[in-house]
C-alpha cells in the first residue's frame, strides 16, 4: 500500500507526464515511451523507453545525491505503480534549458564553425529559452536579463551546480567507458527556495558515446540513434542502463 493517492495531472510534456497527489510535497513523474524530436516534427513509440529512461534518470539522481548536489527526486514509485514511475518534490521549473558540452557536437556544429567531436576544455555552458513555440532559442545575457527569469545569485547558483552534474558524471560514464559529449538539464526552485536539478537525466537528454567503438554512428548511445534514423534506439539506452548499474547506488524506492 502506498501512503498517497495520485491526484489532477499537472502537466504532460514530449516525454513525461507529471501528476499531482494528495500530499503537497509529493509530485509522481510518469515516463513515456513516446520518441520526439525537432520540435516533435518527427515522433514515434518505442516501447520500454519509459521504463528505461526512468530507471537511468533514477540512478543518476542517487549519484548526484551522494555527491552532494540538491534534486527534486526522492525516489522510484513502489506498487501498484509501473516500472516508469518515479516521485520528485513539486518545483517551480525555470524555463531555461542549461546545456553543458564536453565534446562539440549537434547544434554547436550546426550553428559554428567547429567540427565534431572537437574537445572543450574547459566545457561549454549555454543556456536556452525552454519554449518550443520559439524553438528553445539561444539567450545572452542581455535576454536572460530582459526575460526576468532569474537574478544574479541564482544565475551563478545554476551554473555553479551544472558544472557539478558534468564533473560527477562525466567521472561516473568514464568509469563504464562511456563519454559524456554533452547534456540537457533543467533546474526548478523547491517550495523552501532551494534550486534543485529537476526534470531527467537519460539518454533522451545526454549525448554519450561508447569509447571503445570507433566507428561515428555506432558509437552513439542516445537520441541521436532517433534523431538520424539509427535504430536499436531501445538497445542503446539499455546498453547504457546495464553499464552504469554497477557503479550506482541501488535506487531507493520512496513510500
Ligand atoms: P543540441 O543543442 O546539440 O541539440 O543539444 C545538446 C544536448 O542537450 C544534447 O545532449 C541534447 O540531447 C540535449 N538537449 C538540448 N535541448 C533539448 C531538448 O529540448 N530536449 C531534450 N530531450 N534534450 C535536449
């Protein structure tokens, strides 16, 4: 028996669902196995995404715990709910997409003249718009100022925990052979004004390559397999979970 019942759904997104309970300090995130990507211009189902991405995110968040950086996770979700359902802290979520990238690839390559797989160091951090009607544009710090969407102190705050995330799991994916080239995270304030990481961790969010492949399309073990027609979408992620497994704190599971 579970101590809270779920409630109104809150939001659903491209990936995830989130729905309320009847505790307030208790959210239920709820994974799909729905693949987006381009603004969704390109969609599918991939059963057993869900699930993974749920587990991978979960493992992740128990890394970043020990390590000492604030979440909004508290837990897998036990019975009666599925495998892809995970409980978190209700937060206000920052409309700003930190992206950190420890290898050039993707959009950089697109937008300037860097070729991939070009080391960065140090990594670079951007921040983007999270607003898919704009198509998540890049912000200077002019916008972000215009924008209002965040002061000076929390500014540095984030960016001082995004570089937290990259050391300790580009440490953590070295550990099992895999490069962390770059990824996605977004931040959220907690009822008691802590910033916290928020939102997921998988690789729907990170790019990562397996370093014992060469080859430069069968390396990939993330979205991109989707995103350029690859296939063993599924494959990959499970590849990924099967690795870092045995280098992670089991999940708690939050009753
Ligand atoms: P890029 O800017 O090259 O498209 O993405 C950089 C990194 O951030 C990649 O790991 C990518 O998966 C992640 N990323 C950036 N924007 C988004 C987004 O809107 N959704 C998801 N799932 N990942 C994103």
């Amino acid at each position: 028996m579970t101590a809270y019942r779920l409630t109104e759904l809150l939001y659903e997104g491209k990936a995830k669902r989130v729905h309320a309970t009847d505790q307030v300090d208790l959210v239920a995130v709820e994974y799909k196995d729905d693949a987006t990507a381009f603004n969704a211009l390109k969609k599918a189902q991939l059963a057993g995404k869900g699930e993974l991405n749920c587990r991978i995110s979960a493992l992740l968040f128990e890394v970043l715990a020990a390590a000492g950086v604030p979440t909004h996770y508290l837990g897998l979700a036990p019975e009666p709910l599925a495998a892809n359902w995970m409980l978190v802290r209700p937060v206000r979520v920052i409309p700003v997409e930190v992206v950190i990238r420890n290898v050039a690839a993707g959009s950089l390559c697109r937008q300037m003249p860097i070729e991939p797989g070009t080391p960065l160091e140090p990594p670079l951090l951007d921040l983007y718009y999270k607003d898919d009607a704009f198509g998540d544009p890049l912000l200077t710090e002019a916008r972000l100022e215009r924008l209002g969407l965040m002061n000076a102190d929390q500014r540095r705050e984030l960016e001082r925990l995004a570089l937290q995330v990259n050391a300790v799991l580009t440490g953590l994916f070295q550990s099992v052979g895999l490069r962390l080239v770059d990824f996605k995270i977004e931040l959220g304030i907690t009822a008691d004004q802590q910033l916290v990481v928020a939102d997921e961790i998988s690789p729907d969010t990170c790019r990562l390559w397996d370093e014992a492949v060469a080859d430069s399309n069968d390396r990939i073990l993330d979205k991109d397999r989707f995103r350029q027609d690859l296939g063993g979408v599924v494959e990959a992620y499970g590849e990924v979970l099967k690795r870092i497994q045995g280098v992670c704190p089991q999940p708690r599971v939050h009753r």
